[in-house]
C-alpha cells in the first residue's frame, strides 16, 4: 500500500463572512499527479495555499510526513528582477537551506532548460520565461510535494511541453504534483486523478476517465454538464 505524502482533512477557510473553502478532504500518494479545478472563485488556490502553510486554515488540517518538504510556486512570481536567474536560484537556494546549493542550483538550470539563460537579468526575460525560473525554485530544495497554481499559463507551447515533461520525470522519481488549471485538456492529459471545486466544496475525486463519463464528447464539455448538473 502506498503511504500518503500529504492529507488534507475537513479543511475550511474563511474570510470575512465569504467561504472561501469548505470542509474539503483527500489525500496524496507519493508521485502522484493530481490536477484541481473549477470555475474562477472556486478555491483552488486557497486550498494550494493552506496545502503549502502560506495560510492557516478556518478549520481542518494539513498533515504531511515529518521532516517532508512541500515546494510552493503561486502563479505571481516573487523574484527580484535586478537580479539575473542564477542569482535567484542561488539566494532562494541559500533561504532554503539547500545541502549543496551549487549542486542543485546547476541540476535545477539543466532540468528546466535555463542553462543558456542564466546569467540574464530576470526583468528582461518573457512572462514564459519568468514562469519557468518561478517553479525551478519552487523545486530546489528536492520537495516530497509539489503545488503548482496555474504552471503552464503564461507558456507557449513548446515551453508547456518541456514544462510538463520535466513535471513528470519529477513525479517518476517520486515527487507528488498538485497543479491548478484552467484548461480542462491539461488536467486530463497530465493529470491520474482530477479534483472538481465549486464555491468551495469538493464535487468530485476520480480519474479524468471518470469526469468524461459525466457527459458526451470531449473532457471539458463533460466538466461543464457536471457543474451544470450539480447547479453550478
């Protein structure tokens, strides 16, 4: 039986008034990918952020194996744009606490593809670009889990498909992925198992097979009838 990297039970979040996340539980298995979406206003990526420790939940918990690192790469960069890429990486490399920065900081440039781009200054570089530096910092520091908002939105298609072959190499070496999408077809392809938000509650937990069973056609058209079929 494959122990869990990370569980997730009865979380909930507030702001205000607004439930923004409600009473959500599943857990994750070690090397999977797991894709979340639903509608904007969801709560997708509050639940990423709650996963992470970047938020405290309302209620609920977050239980990860002790010691285990959760890599956490929000859509917004947070990068310092005077900066070139390598020394990014090697700063949050050091604020990581990396057993040998050097060592990851060059197999994380190789990995990603930003090799020839490392001594750039990042303010220079494209959205695409910026985005791809964004999540090999999110992944210096080798994590168990790795949560991705929206990895791919800002990458054209040959950048989205080395994005997604690095992701799945990690998740073969044992890395389990969390990613947030907008596009439906992403989910299906990349993802073993979907989960559905609306308005803050879980809908649904299953393999994209399952979701397309929900109506006819493509996988999108099967997630709107879903959402529809449950008043969303």
């Amino acid at each position: 039986m494959v122990a869990p990297t990370l569980q997730a039970r009865s979380l909930s979040k507030r702001f205000g008034d607004r439930v923004a996340l409600h009473d959500v539980s599943f857990q994750l298995d070690s090397g999977e990918i797991l894709a979340v979406i639903g509608p904007n206003g969801a709560g997708k990526t509050t639940l990423l952020s709650l996963l992470a420790g970047a938020a405290a939940p309302s209620g609920g918990e977050v239980i990860a194996p002790p010691g285990e690192r959760i890599g956490w790469v929000p859509q917004q960069t947070a990068l310092y744009s005077k900066l070139s890429v390598l020394e990014n990486l090697r700063l949050f490399a050091r604020l990581e606490r990396v057993a040998d920065p050097d060592g990851a900081v060059a197999a994380m440039l190789e990995q990603t593809g930003l090799r020839e781009r490392a001594g750039e200054q990042l303010g220079r570089l494209s959205g695409g670009n910026r985005q791809r530096v964004n999540i090999a910092i999110g992944l210096l520091a080798d994590p168990a889990v790795a949560l991705l908002d929206e990895p791919s939105a800002s990458l054209d298609p040959r950048q989205r498909a080395r994005l997604w072959s690095f992701i799945a190499g990690r998740a073969q070496a044992g890395t389990s992925i969390v990613f947030t999408t907008h596009d439906i077809a992403e989910a299906e392809r990349y993802a073993a198992r979907v989960l559905v938000l609306a308005d803050g509650e879980l809908l649904f937990s299953g393999s994209p097979a399952d979701l397309r069973s929900h109506g006819s056609g493509d996988i999108e058209s099967a997630f709107v009838s879903f959402l529809r079929a449950r008043g969303h």
